[in-house]
C-alpha cells in the first residue's frame, strides 16, 4: 500500500511516500519545507498569523504531491509547536476541512519513541547508543540497547526556541556562548547528570547538515548509516559557531531555514557532547517519520 507520513516540525514539515507491505517499505519521494511554523510564537505559545500561513501552504503542496503519487493513505504529526501553541485547533480544523488530512499531535514522550523506531530500521543497538534528534521546538534524547529503550526525554531546548529567547551578535561572543550553555543547563534538569554515551546517533536532519558541511558532498540517501569522528564533527561545529551570516548566507550546504539558527545548534551540539563524553558520532537517515510509517503501518 502507498503510504504518507508528514511530519509538522517546528521548522521544518517533512514529508516521506512509501510502498509498505509485511514490515518493510520501498522508498518513492522525501521531501521537506521550511516553514519555521514556530518563528514569532513559540515563546508565546501560539503558531504567528504568517507562520500560520505559511504551514496551511505547505500542506496544500504536500497534499498535492501525494495526489500526484496516489497516496492511499497520509499519516499527519505534529510536534513540538503544534503540541504548544493555543491556536493548534484551528490550524488543525483548517488543514482538516480544505485537504481531508488529520493532524494527531503527540507529546514528547510519543515523539521520542517514533523517532527511536525509526532509526532503530538503520541501528541494532548491540553498541548502545543515544539517539539525538534536533528539532526546532525540542531536541529528543533516547538511549537504547540490544534490549531496547532504556531511558528517554524530550526536552524543550530546540533551536527555534533557544534563537528567539537569547539574543545573540553576529558572529557570537564567547559570554554568548556562556549563555546558551547556562540555559541549556537550567533547561536539561539535570538529565545529562552521571550520563555517558559513547556513541551518539544523530537523527537525520540537522546532523546530515553537518556531515554534509565536513564532507562537502551530499548526504548519501539510504538505509545505512554513516560513521563521523568526535574530531571531525568538533571541527565543524567550531567553524559554524565562529561563522557570520554573510559566511552561511554564502554555503549551500546549509539549508536556508538553518543559517540563522546555526550557530545556537552547533552550540548546544558540542555542549551534548562533552556532557556525556562522546566518542563517537553514528548518522542515521531516519528519524520520527519512518517511524510513523511503520507505527501506523501495523
């Protein structure tokens, strides 16, 4: 059966159509758009009147797209602004009555299982490992093992939300830096206290930003994942934190959504790190949407 999962993130909506039969799926388009859906009213917990716009948009290109593909069935999630934001119902009502598409909006625990069952198509966990998805609301942490989860949060620490609340210069001072750290801190409630993780796997998304910065290739699309050092990713991060915007504006390999934001991502990237001692940085090509595929697939 031709299935669609869209995910509605708080920056970017992703949208992935695939043949699924007996536990297993074939690939035909994934997509995305950023929408920055929660630009102007995430610290307010509302989704702004243009973001709002642009989301409806959106939907209408993606519920295009599926037509075009003869999509039997779109799965629909929102997450992190969608699950705050005061004004979510009629966001929901609207895409509802003019493209017949329901949104289910999961909390952050559901969030992070979704996204664990995706990357679990590309990772056996006989090393264990934390998953680090970075979105723009919350960034989800799931560490698994040969047995399965062990232990997981969703946190509101995305990098939508950490831009809009800590001004910031261009490019960032190094009290700046302070800053982000000491809020990340006071935001983790103590999550990462006595936590190691000698790998960490990057949920697709910004991560592939990353690899593809370092690499200066694309990312290679697939169910494999790819391997970077500590140095290598540290390396990088330093670079993007000690960017201009002009120097971002200039790179293709950063999609526009996240020139702004990335700094503040590279920031709380290495702050991940070193709070749990990483050695070694696994890239997985999947995250909540293939999850979603497969979950609502059964």
């Amino acid at each position: 059966m031709r299935k669609a999962v869209i995910d509605l993130g708080t920056n970017t909506f992703n949208l992935l159509i695939a043949d699924v039969q007996e536990g297993r799926f074939d690939k035909i388009l994934s997509t995305k758009i950023g929408v920055a859906l929660g630009m102007g009213g995430i610290l307010q917990n509302v989704i702004s009147e243009d973001a709002f716009i642009r989301g409806i948009q959106a939907m209408r290109e993606f519920k295009g797209i599926c037509e075009d593909h003869e999509v039997i069935q779109i799965t629909a999630i929102g997450t992190s602004a969608l699950r705050d934001a005061t004004n979510a119902v009629a966001f929901r009502r609207e895409v509802k009555d003019k493209f017949g598409i329901e949104i289910q909006i999961v909390d952050g625990e559901k969030e992070a299982q979704l996204i664990y069952e995706g990357v679990k198509l590309t990772y056996d966990f006989q090393q264990p490992a934390m998953i680090m998805d970075i979105g723009g609301g919350s960034t989800e942490f799931i560490f698994a093992d040969a047995e399965g989860i062990q232990f997981l949060t969703s946190l509101n620490i995305g990098v939508s939300r950490m831009y809009q609340e800590i001004q910031t210069s261009d490019p960032l001072h190094s009290a700046e830096i302070a800053q982000i750290e000491n809020w990340l801190e006071s935001k983790a409630n103590g999550f990462f206290d006595e936590k190691n993780a000698d790998i960490i796997i990057g949920a697709s998304g910004t991560f592939e930003t990353f690899y593809e910065l370092i690499h200066d290739t694309d990312f290679i699309s697939g169910f494999e994942t790819i391997t970077l050092s500590r140095d290598e990713l540290n390396d990088c991060l330093e670079q993007i934190i000690k960017s201009t915007q002009e120097e971002r504006e200039q790179n293709h390999r950063i999609i526009p959504i996240r020139k702004k934001m990335a700094p503040v991502a590279a920031v709380k990237t290495r702050w991940v790190l070193n709070k749990l001692d990483v050695k070694e940085i696994v890239i997985s090509p999947f995250s909540l949407k293939e999850g979603a595929l497969m979950n609502y697939s059964m």
